[in-house]
C-alpha cells in the first residue's frame, strides 16, 4: 500500500514554535526534527521525562512503574516485524518480541487476560505473544486466510479477522479459536473488495474499514456476526482509503483514511462524516486505538511516529516516534476500552 511521502531537510521546532508537537510538561529545549527522508528523530530527551536515553531516534527503555492504562502495543512491520510497547505517559520504548515467526506483523489486540494476537500479513500468520517473555506461538495458518489483516476479540473470546486475500482474493472476515485455531468464515464477497481494519460494536456486529470498496474510495461495512449480511454504514464522501477504525464514547466510529492522512469521525447510525483531524505532522495514518479518555492515539508508518490527538479539538501531539519504530502499522491498548 503506497502514500504520499515528504522529504524534507533537517528542521529543528522548539516548544515555542511547536506548541501543540511538544509533550506537556518537557522543556523548550525538547526538539524533534524530520530527517532527510521525511520521518521523525528525536534530538533531546529531557532526563525528567525518561531516566536513561539514547538521542537521534536510537530506542531508549521503558523506565519506571508502568500500569496497563499506559501502555499501548504497537504492530511494527519494520525490518523483521516486531510488537513493541509504549508507555503513553513519556513515550518509552520497549520491544515485546521480535523476529522469529514474524515477517510483517500489521496487528494487534489484547485478550482479557493480556494475551497479544497479532496479524501477519506476510507470513499468512495469527501469532500469539506471551507480553511478558516475548515468547510467539502460531495460532493459526493457512485454510481461508492468506493476508491476515485487522483483528479484534468478540465477547466469547474468538478472535475475528479481516483478509482481504481471502476465498481468492474476494475478501473475507473470519473467526479463530484461539485454542485449537480452527477458522470459520463470517462473511465474504459481496461489498468486500480490501476488507482491512476491523473492530467489534458493543452488540457484537463486526465493523470493516475497506480500502477500496464502494467504488474505490473506500467504505465502514458493517456484517452480523451469526448471518454474515453486510451493509455499508459509510461511504463516498470525505472518505478515500480508510485502513482502520476504533469505537469512542457512545458508539462513535473513528476511521483513519491512509492515502489522505485523516482523521474522521463517523455516525454509526447515519453515517456522517466528521473531520476530527487533518495536515499537521500525519503523512500516512494506518492504525487507531481510543483511550477510555477518549483521546486518539494513532500510528504513522512514513514518519515512525505514534501520535495523540484530542478528539474534540484536533490538536495532534506527538507521544513517541523513531527508535524501536520503523513501520508501526497497528495499535491496540493493554487494556483494552470497554
């Protein structure tokens, strides 16, 4: 999948030119820059917001105490693969595991008792990661996926999966059992054409964001689970190439569009399309997790950055980027949102 990529020289940005790109509470002297090819280094990290520290974008450890509220995963199809952690209170870095059976992992969710499941697209796998040992287990391969893409947890605890490759490349959403990795298809064809991100409604129905559906511009599907019907809840409009969505407070579906590098909020009943945020430093946005705040956290591959933005203003504030980071493609919160 391409995006727009920005080059660009060296470029230093202090707190007081760059208020709203600067955590809360780091001196003026807390400076990122965009490199030569575009993506985000870090230059200087005040010794109060993490103890021990390597500068121009090396990775630095997660230091301190750290509860399930600060943590998020991130899916990193960078180099080998690798799930990577962060802690959302100073942007900390720490790879989970790495290599392996990994070869593009591109997602994440987090089981009731802290399992990871993660997605590998090139590998055809669904992965299960110990987030303590790092150690990796195939759950699932092969059947009716090919291209295992978005991944959440229904209220059983079965895993669903979108794979845009899937019965021939039509396009399918699938249930694992994360015991035996037995596959079961919900729902295939009909509107699916790049089936990609995936999250799960409080009612249990599956929502699909789809690259290209409805005639390429992408489409929110939604699919009952027990009958597989789809219907498409959004589409057309401000929408281009949505690649993944997370539910917000009552409901509310917030849709990431890559090739426009946007943020939206939709209607779930309606499907209204709301600007949430746009331009700044977003390049090419692949992946999206609400905190139980209600604040965004979002992934961009083209710059290494895991970026927050308040649902309410727009204002985009980056939270970790470079390092550990070299394509991070999709998020999940240890504790997941209710």
């Amino acid at each position: 999948m391409g995006g727009p990529h920005r080059s660009e020289s060296l470029a230093h940005f202090s707190s007081e030119q760059w208020p709203h790109f600067v955590r809360n509470g780091w001196p003026t002297s807390s400076e990122y820059a965009l490199d030569a090819e575009g993506r985000f280094r870090l230059l200087l990290v005040p010794p109060k917001a993490v103890a021990a520290h390597l500068v121009h974008g090396d990775k630095y450890p997660v230091n301190g105490t750290c509860t399930d509220e600060t943590i998020a995963y991130i899916a990193d199809s960078g180099a080998a693969g690798a799930v990577i952690a962060v802690n959302l209170e100073n942007g900390a870095q720490r790879i989970v595991s790495s290599n392996a059976n990994f070869v593009g992992p591109v997602r994440v969710a987090v089981s009731a008792d802290g399992e990871l499941f993660v997605t590998d697209q090139g590998a055809g796998l669904v992965i299960r990661v110990d987030p303590g040992t790092g150690a990796q287990s195939v759950v699932t391969a092969g059947q009716f996926l090919v291209e295992p893409a978005g991944v959440a947890i229904d209220s059983n605890g079965q895993l669903v999966v979108a794979d845009r490759a899937a019965l021939g490349g039509n396009g399918a959403v699938v249930r694992v059992d994360p015991t035996t990795g037995a596959q079961t298809v919900v729902s295939a064809g009909g509107l699916f054409v790049n089936p990609f991100g995936l999250t799960i409604e409080s009612d249990g129905d599956i929502l699909i964001a789809d690259h290209d559906a409805a005639g390429g511009t992408g489409a929110i599907i939604r699919v009952d689970p027990s009958t597989g019907t789809q219907t498409i809840v959004s589409s057309n409009g401000s929408l281009d190439q949505p690649l993944d969505l997370a539910l917000g407070e009552g409901g509310d579906i917030y849709v990431v569009d890559q090739d426009i590098a946007k943020v939206f909020r939709v209607d779930p009943v309606n499907g209204t399309q709301t600007l949430v945020s746009s331009d700044g430093w977003f390049r090419e946005l692949y992946g999206i997790a609400v905190e139980p705040s209600g604040r965004l956290l979002l992934v961009d591959p083209t710059v290494d950055a895991l970026f927050a933005v308040d649902p309410a203003s727009g204002i985009q504030s980056i939270l970790s980027a470079g390092g550990s980071l070299i394509h991070p493609s999709g998020i999940a919160l240890a504790r997941p949102r209710q």
